[in-house]
C-alpha cells in the first residue's frame, strides 16, 4: 500500500505538469515535490566517507526547509552548532538554479558564497543537477579552489523516504541524506536568515 501511494504522489506530479518542456517540468516536479516539507525540519546521515568530511561525520545534520514559495524554496542545512549554509533553489525562465548562501554568524557573507548552477539538460524529475556556472568558476579559482570548477551538486527526492544533497566532481564525492519520514524539532534560523534578501 505505501509503494502503491508513492507511485500515486508521482503520478500526479507529472500529470500536472505534462504540457511543460521536459526540462522545465523536471525543475517544477521537484520544487512541487518540497513543498509538504516546507516549515519542517529532518535528521541526515553521511551517506559518503571522504576523508575531508571526517568532522562532519560526528555532527549532528539537519536540512530546515525554512522559507517556500512561488519558484523558490530556502533551506539551512546545520552542521552541529554551525548555521552558516543555506541551498536556495529558485525557477528561473532558463532552468532551476542552485545557490549556496554561506553566512558568518553575525550575518554577513562569507567570502566564498552564491555559488552554485543551474540545472542540466540531463535532469530527470526527482534528480536534478546543478554544474558549476561562470560566476562560480571565477569565484573558485578567485579564491585558490583549482579543483571546485569542476563542481557538480544534485538534489534527489524521494516523496515520503528521503531527500539526498551530493556534491560530485573527480576525486570527490559528498552526499547527505535527509530522513523525510520523521521531522524533527526546528533548529534555530541560519545565521542571516533575517537580514537575508526576500529573493
């Protein structure tokens, strides 16, 4: 019964969005596909054992889908006590975009941050990936990053199990899963979430 009910919450996602391009659809079906999270909060588990993330691996992860709306859903992910990420994900005319919101604790942007792409050609529904775009590119090799060019971020939903955030490019591999099916207490507000621009 619960397969069969997934199944079903799939199955009317696409069915509202059949006259879209396949692209454009992609991105709608998983923005549509958060918003029954939307104001929730859920637990994640490293799903990856790079050795650049053993810190990590000890810390409490949490994903607070935080702020959604028309086009645009706002979600902090928490590291332990560290509230300084947030992954904005927001339609545009060209694709669905993914950036990283990096803050300090007092709010202001860290110099690394608003990195992030818009989504692939080779997007299905429920995964979509985000390249690295030019004003990334610039930023990482700005700032010494000679490796993060060749970013690749990808989110993957799915309804009612879990949602996986991955970072992808040679010789690296992040991936955090998030169980959607238990909430949790909210977390406080990302560091600058209220001085954070509306859109």
């Amino acid at each position: 019964m619960h397969h069969i009910t997934k199944l079903m919450t799939a199955a009317s996602l696409f069915a509202s969005l059949t006259m879209m391009s396949p692209a454009r659809a992609a991105n709608s079906v998983l923005l549509q596909a958060l918003q029954p999270y939307c104001g929730k909060a859920f637990a994640g588990k490293l799903i990856t054992n790079s050795p650049e993330d053993a810190a990590m691996a000890g810390q409490t992860l949490t994903v607070h889908l935080a702020n959604c709306r028309p086009g645009e859903v706002r979600m902090p992910f928490h590291v332990g006590a560290d509230r300084s990420r947030t992954w904005v994900l927001r339609e545009l005319p060209q694709g669905l975009q993914l950036k990283h919101d990096h803050r300090h604790q007092d709010g202001s942007h860290d110099e690394l941050t608003m990195y992030g792409g818009l989504s692939s050609d080779a997007a299905t529904a429920l995964t979509v990936r985000f390249p690295a775009d030019a004003y990334s590119k610039l930023m990482f090799q700005a700032l010494g990053r000679t490796a993060a060019p060749a970013n690749v971020w990808s989110f993957t939903i799915e309804p009612g199990q879990q949602l996986i955030y991955r970072l992808s490019r040679p010789g690296r591999e992040f991936a955090v899963a998030f169980d959607l099916t238990q909430a949790v207490p909210l977390p406080p507000p990302a560091w600058g979430a209220l001085q954070a621009p509306a859109h």
